[in-house]
C-alpha cells in the first residue's frame, strides 16, 4: 500500500511538470470532464498531496483507513485551491487591457506639437500602460503641454483640450 499511495504521489508531481510545459494540452483533456476549476493544476494537486500525505500517515500509524482518509482530506484541499488559483490567474490581465472608451479624462502631455487643423500626438497612461495617440486639439498646443482626452475619434485618435495644469513652452 506504501509503494502504491508514493507512486501516486509521483504521477502527481508528474502530472504537475507536465502541465507547466504543456498546460494548455492537458487542461484542453480536461475541459469535456468537469467543472472550470478541474485543471490540470488541480487534479496533479489532489494526486501529489493524495500520494504523499496518505503514505506518511500509513508510515506513521500503518492504518490503511486512516491514509486513505488524511490523503483525500488533503488531496482535496489542494486540489480546490489549486484549481482555484489557476482560474484566478487565467482570468487576470483583463483589467489592465486598454479600451478606447476608458480613455476620456485620462491627463498626459503633447509629445508631437499639435497643428490648429491638423494631428500631433500626445502621452497618457492608461491601465498602467504608456500610451501614445494621434491627437486634435482646438488650438495649436505646443511640445509638453498639458493635456486631457476630451473625446476617442478612433482607436488610435484622440481630441485633447488643454488642461489646468503646468504647460509645456508657450510661443510668444
């Protein structure tokens, strides 16, 4: 029973390397047999933690019912948490993606001075992003000026009007 629950252990740590170089292939196996959190990640968690403590507690008490009963109570809980933490992590980025739409009222400043009828660019940071736009203004607005989106003209367009703030050089 010890070599047993060990090698079950080991299919799970197995079971772990493979799914960090080929994750996306055993997840995909796994996708048509259960529920989203049964990943990969999960079931290797649930074999390794199986395997291991149900042989360390045959080791130490040489009671069957009792390292069946502590590797599935442990398998269990690393397993949900495992496949709950590979939901959490293939689920996030998506509040860092830059939309056009959250653009209007971000600040940043003229990069490529800004013609009275024509395109300049500026800077502003969104989500964490540095991001550089063609930009309008209704005024000429020089180098380093002060800026807020006004309105999204495109996707990678922008009006700008000139904000409260410090101003870049000023022509005289």
């Amino acid at each position: 029973m010890l070599t047993a629950l060990l090698v079950i252990g080991g299919i799970g740590i197995l079971l772990l390397l493979i799914s960090f170089v080929a994750g996306e292939a055993l997840d995909g196996m796994l996708e048509s047999v259960g529920p989203d959190f049964l990943s990969g990640l999960a079931v290797a968690g649930f074999l390794a933690a199986f395997g291991f403590v149900g042989a360390l507690v045959l080791d130490l008490t040489d009671s069957n019912g009792a390292a069946l009963g502590a590797g599935l109570v442990a398998g269990a809980l690393v397993g949900v948490g495992a496949g709950k933490a590979s939901q959490v992590l293939m689920r996030g980025g998506d509040e860092s993606t830059v939309r056009s739409s959250g653009l209007v009222g971000l600040t940043g400043s003229v990069i490529d001075a800004i013609p009275a009828d024509g395109l300049g660019q500026v800077s502003v940071v969104a989500a964490g992003h540095i991001t550089r736009l063609n930009a309008r203004a209704d005024e000429p607005l020089p180098n380093g000026t002060a800026v807020t989106v006004t309105a999204v003209l495109s996707p990678t367009s922008v009006r700008v009007a000139r904000s409260g703030g410090t101003s870049g050089p000023v022509d005289a």
